[in-house]
C-alpha cells in the first residue's frame, strides 16, 4: 500500500501542477510503479485472504462472498472511473488523488484488522481472530447448537441455523447439492 499510496500522490501532483503532453512517460513510469505495488500486495494477498480468513464451517460461503465484494470494488473502480475523470476536467490527477487517498487509508487498516496469516494453521488463525473480538476461545464461542457463555457471533447463528436444517442441502428447496456446505 505504501508504494501504490505514493505512486499515486506523485501522479496526482504532477497532474495537477504540470503540463499532461509533457508528463506522459512520468505517469506511465508512476502507472508502473502502482501496478508492481498492487501486484506484490492487494492483487494476490486478497485472495489469499479471503480463502484464510473464515473458520471452516463457513468457509465455503464467506470465501463466495468475499470474492463477489472484490469483483464488485473492481466493477465499480472501473465505472466510476470516467465519471470522476470528467468530474476533474479530463485530468487525470482527480481521480489518482481520490485513489491515493484510499491507498493511504488501507494502511491503517491493514495494521489494525488485518491478522497476520504466516506460518499459522486455519485453526490457529480462526482462533486468534475469535480471541481478538471476544475476548474468549473459539471453542467457547462458537458452538454448533447456538452460543454459549453469553457471546455471540456471527457464525453462532450461520452454525445453528445450519446444523438444525441438517445442512445446507436438506431443508432448502433447489439447493444444490455440489454446494453443500459440510
């Protein structure tokens, strides 16, 4: 994020302050520069992320939702991108300052809710993420007849409406089976 973030404050810059015909080869090396920082980090690392980040029992469903939200940030990045383009008069460092102002926000973000993934199991990475927000065990807080010990989570009610169905295939009419969720 720090390169993507300066790559395209840099652009922004030098969009508004200099000449467009004579920045050309600057922004197409800054254009360069951003994609190599998307590449080692957001491009591959939210997909990563995605198949990580939920417990197994909801897998299969998170990992589907999680992809959809990314491919409709990327839907939207790409439709809104000509309206704020005409929205800064054709230049191009409108739209790189509101990107970069993201950019800049994702670093934070990242630092705060972003577990670290390296070197753990799914079940340890499951664990600590329950422990952070609850302050309790994953065990403790997620049970598959409902919740316990007062806590309850998202998963709590996805677990308990899911085991009393019998599961995703039984009791939900066209459901298909190859989704099934176990």
């Amino acid at each position: 994020s720090v390169t993507m973030t300066i790559a395209l404050a840099v652009l922004a810059v030098l969009n508004f302050t200099g000449d467009v015909a004579t920045l050309a080869v600057p922004t197409m090396v800054l254009i360069a520069c951003y994609i190599l920082g998307f590449a080692l980090s957001w491009g591959p690392i939210a997909w990563v992320l995605i198949g990580e980040i939920f417990p197994l029992s909801v897998r299969g469903i998170g990992s589907s939702f999680g992809s959809a939200a990314n491919w409709l940030g990327n839907f939207v990045v790409s439709q809104f991108f000509l309206m704020l383009l005409a929205m800064f008069g054709n230049n191009v460092g409108g739209p790189f300052t509101i990107f970069g102002v993201f950019s800049a926000l994702s670093i934070p973000f990242v630092l705060r809710f972003v577990p670290e993934t390296k070197g753990k199991s799914l079940e340890q990475i499951e664990e600590e993420m329950v422990r952070r927000r609850y302050g309790v065990a994953a065990s403790t807080a997620i049970e598959w007849g409902g919740h316990s010990g007062g806590v309850f989570t998202p998963f709590t009610l996805f677990n308990s409406v899911r085991m009393r169905s019998g599961g995703f295939d039984q009791g939900i009419p066209g459901f298909p089976q190859a989704m099934a969720c176990r």
